[in-house]
C-alpha cells in the first residue's frame, strides 16, 4: 500500500500543473482510463523506487454556491485528516496572500508532514523576489516552476525523505495482496523460462479472501451490507475491526471465509465542511489498497458518473480483480430504452476491463444479492490462478504467429521467454531484448491473450517487461 500525499493550497496556485508532473510517468498508462483523463483526482508518482498516491484535492470541486474559503478549508481538512504527507503549494507570481498565511498556520497544527512549495518560479532570479514566503514561518521552502519543471528533484527528494516506511514489494509489483514466486530481475538473467516446480504452491494459500465494497454516498452499499450479513448461511464472525478506513467484517459462508471491507458504515468523525463526501475517495483508495476483490457499486438512478469512473479508474489501476454491481436495477423497470443506454455506457466505462463482470440488481427488492459471493469466489480462483510455464510459452508463440511484433525506433523487439512471477493478479513477465521495443497495443494484444487462454475471463493479468541484451 502506497502511502497518500495531498496536494493543496489555493486554486490556482498550480496544484493541478503540478500533479501532472509529479504523476507523468504513470501517464502512458492512466492515460486512456475513461474519465480519469479531464479530471483526475489522483495519479501515482514513482520515485526512484517508492510509489506514492498524489491527491489533486483541487479536484474535488466545491458545490457552486459555496465561498471559495470554505473550498480551500474543506480540502485542507480532508488532507490533514486523510494524508499520509502534505504538499503545500503557494503562487510565486502572485506573491504571498493572507490566505496563505492562515493555511500555513493550520498545516503547522496537524501531526503530518507539510512540505512548502512556491510555484511558478520560473528562473533561479525570481526566487529572491519570491523569499516573501519565508514569512510563512517554515524551515524550507521549495522553488518550483510546475509548468518548466525547475526545482522538480529537490522536491522529488524531499517528498522521499518524508515517506513513510514501506513495506512494498520490490520489483513495483503494487501486489500488495499478492504474492511474488520469483524476482523477474533474476529471471530476465536466465536462458530457459523456470520450470513449475521453482514455484512454492504454498504461495497460492490464502485464508480469507478480502472483498472492498466501494462506490459514492447513496448507492446502497448499507443496504447491500445488510442484505448479505442477514443472508442464509451467512456467519458473521467476530467483532468487525475498525481501521482508520473502514470497518472489516469477517464473514463465513459453509467454509468460506470473507473479509468485507466496508466503506459505507463509517461517517465522518471531524468537522469536516458540507459538499465534501468526496473525501470518501480517499477511503476507498486505502479499501481498495487492501482488497482482493473490489465490488464498485453504483445505481440505475443517477447511471455512472464520473466519481463511479474514478473509482473503477483505481481499482483498475491498482490491478485489483472487479465486479461492477449496478443496483437500484428496479427503477428502470419497464424502460427497456433506458436500460440499453445504461448498459451502453457501462460498457464504454470497462473498455479498459473488459474482464470485469456486471450484475445487475436491486438490494430493495431482493434481488441478484446471492449472486455476489460466488462471483466473488469464481473470480478469486482466476486471480490467484497458477498458469503453466509450458502453456504460457505455447500462447506467446501462437500470439506471435498471429501479429508479428512490430518495432519501435531501429531495434526489432525479440521475445526470449514468457513467466509468471507472481498471484494476485496473475504476473507474467516477458524477457526481451529490449523493453522500449514493445509496443503499447502490442502489450495490449499479448495481455489479452494471455488471459483468454490461460482462462482469466474475468480477472486482470498484469504483464511486466524485463530487458536482456
Ligand atoms: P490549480 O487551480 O492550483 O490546480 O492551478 P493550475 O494547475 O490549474 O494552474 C493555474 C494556472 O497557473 C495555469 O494557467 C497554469 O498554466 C499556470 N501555472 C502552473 N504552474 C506554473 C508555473 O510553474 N509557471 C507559470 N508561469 N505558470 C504556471
Ligand atoms: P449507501 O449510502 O451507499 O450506504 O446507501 P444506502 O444503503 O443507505 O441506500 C441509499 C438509499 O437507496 C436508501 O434510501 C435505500 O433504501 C435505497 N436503495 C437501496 N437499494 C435500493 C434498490 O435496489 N432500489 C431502490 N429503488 N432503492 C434502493
């Protein structure tokens, strides 16, 4: 789980510039997620071999009617309460303002760590005119221009010195309810693929499977909850734990055992400003950090919007195996018009997974709830499904056969071998001769069949690249 850093400071101060910088190298993959491209909340930075979640909370736009302090307060609220490491960003151009004053004052009264950034520097002159700042009574202050890109490795390292400790896999395989057979470094140094029995079947075990039910305020998710605790065969076991996120709820069904991860029970214990629920956001990156399943609920009423996006944008990007469940199926009864054009945009919504089943139903009425877990169950079985080094092999060469890898730049892409390196998702690691050569949709077309016929129907598989000359 990677730790959260919260931008903030006022609009227009260049929060957002800065965020793209900070999360560009995960661009190419983000990139084309439906909705995260005009308004992305959250991007993943990596640096040198931390990963950090950044928050935009410019992102989370105030309801209209509200004062613009009231924004900047709500988003500092929400970032002292759900932030691991703030980053305070001030306007360099338009000189210190008294608002930056105050948000200094409260950042200073919060236990976490605030990073002082002065932005639109945009030369190393205009950092003696902007040494007004020094006024915000802090130690260090960072000159940046977000837009050129000055000052950005001193910040990248402060940012570093700040984290957390981590506890991450190596590799940045984000697994972290994974587990890694075998480093794909020490793989990509061998001529023959590695054979079945290097890997520990015992790798395979786990002892509950950890589903997160996330979606926006309203949706049903109580609802949901209660359905499924109350349901036949259904033992709710313990006393739920409480996390700073979420409430975990084991639960045992014959001699399955589940760990809900619910999002919806908890209500915001601080004062937190109206119009700000979105800090749910938050919470449900952190629930779905820790899931292996990640049921996006979202209903027929309202259709999916672009905070549904988001979230299905993170699970995604977090390689999380999905199941959409679309409730409230009822209010559409008999608006057969109505219900293609919602399964129209759900499926634009998963073109990016299209491995992600959708159920379809109503919690009030009853219906489709006893279909949740065993889907759960069918998919957890893919997700942490062992494939065959030989069957793997097999595929690439058939894939190959089919589309020819075509080249980037001069080089012509060579693939050695194919291996999986690690469950939760399925990780298979290509040794090539050189990683750049590998086209995005080329990618794109081995994942896809690496999972049709190493039958991951319904979950994700991640491949990884490692270079061999
Ligand atoms: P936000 O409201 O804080 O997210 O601010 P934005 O990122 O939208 O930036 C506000 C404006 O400042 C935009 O017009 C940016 O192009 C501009 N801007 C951002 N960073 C810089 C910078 O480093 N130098 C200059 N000159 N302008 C910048
Ligand atoms: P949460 O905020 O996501 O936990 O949502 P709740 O479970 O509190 O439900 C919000 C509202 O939606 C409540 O008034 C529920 O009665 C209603 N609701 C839940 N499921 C359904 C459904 O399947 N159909 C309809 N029409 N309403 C539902």
């Amino acid at each position: 789980m990677s730790a959260i850093m919260a931008i903030v400071g006022r609009p227009n101060v260049g929060k957002s510039t800065l965020f793209n910088r900070l999360t560009r190298t995960r661009q190419a993959l983000v990139h084309d997620l439906p909705g995260v491209t005009r308004d992305r909340l959250y991007g993943r930075a990596i640096i040198d071999d931390r990963q950090v979640t950044v928050i935009d909370t410019g992102g989370f736009d105030p309801p209209a009617d509200q004062p613009f302090a009231a924004e900047v307060h709500a988003q500092i609220a929400m970032a002292m309460e759900e932030a691991d490491l703030i980053l305070f960003v001030c306007d360099g151009r338009a000189g210190l303002n008294p608002a930056d004053l105050e948000i200094a004052t409260r950042l200073r009264r919060s236990q976490k760590p605030v990073i002082h950034a002065v932005n639109k520097i945009d030369g190393p002159r205009q950092e003696d005119e902007a040494s007004e700042f020094f006024a915000l009574g802090v130690e260090k202050l960072h000159f940046i221009s977000a837009a050129h890109g000055y000052g950005m490795s001193d910040l990248a390292d402060d940012i570093l010195a700040h984290l957390p400790p981590d506890d991450e896999l190596t590799e940045r395989l984000e697994t972290p309810g994974g587990a890694v057979f075998l480093s794909p470094s020490r793989l990509a140094e061998r001529d023959e693929p590695p054979e079945d029995e290097d890997i520990d079947p015992k790798r395979l075990a786990v002892d509950e499977i950890r589903v997160a039910l996330i979606g926006r305020p309203n949706v049903g998710k109580s609802s949901l909850l209660n359905a499924l605790f109350g349901g036949p065969r259904v033992v709710v076991s313990d006393v739920p734990g409480t996390t700073r996120d979420a409430v975990d709820t084991p639960i045992q069904v014959g001699d399955k055992k589940y760990v809900i991860i619910d999002t919806a029970g908890i209500r915001r214990r601080g004062k937190v400003a109206p119009g700000i629920e979105k800090a749910g956001v938050f919470r449900s990156l952190r629930a779905i950090d820790r899931a292996h399943v990640v049921v996006a609920m979202m209903e027929a009423g309202e259709g999916v919007t672009d905070q549904d996006l988001h979230l299905i944008g993170a699970a995604m990007e977090q390689n999380r195996a999905l199941i959409v469940v679309m409730n409230k199926w009822d209010l559409l009864a008999g608006d057969e018009r109505r219900r293609k054009q919602l399964d129209a945009r759900l499926e634009e919504a998963l073109r990016f997974a299209p491995w992600a089943p959708v159920l379809r139903l109503s919690v009030l009425k009853g219906r489709g709830v006893d279909k949740i877990l065993p889907l759960v169950d069918q998919i957890f079985a893919q997700y942490n499904s062992r494939l065959g080094t030989g069957r793997l092999n097999q595929v690439l060469e058939q894939a190959q056969i089919k589309h020819t890898p075509p080249s980037v730049g001069s080089r012509r892409l060579k693939i050695y071998y194919a291996a999986q390196v690690a469950v939760r998702p399925p990780t298979v690691a290509l040794v090539v001769n050189d990683p750049k050569a590998v086209h995005f949709s080329y990618r794109r077309f081995l994942t896809n069949e690496f999972r049709k016929a190493m039958g991951l129907e319904q979950s994700p598989l991640k491949l990884i690249l490692r270079g061999r000359s």
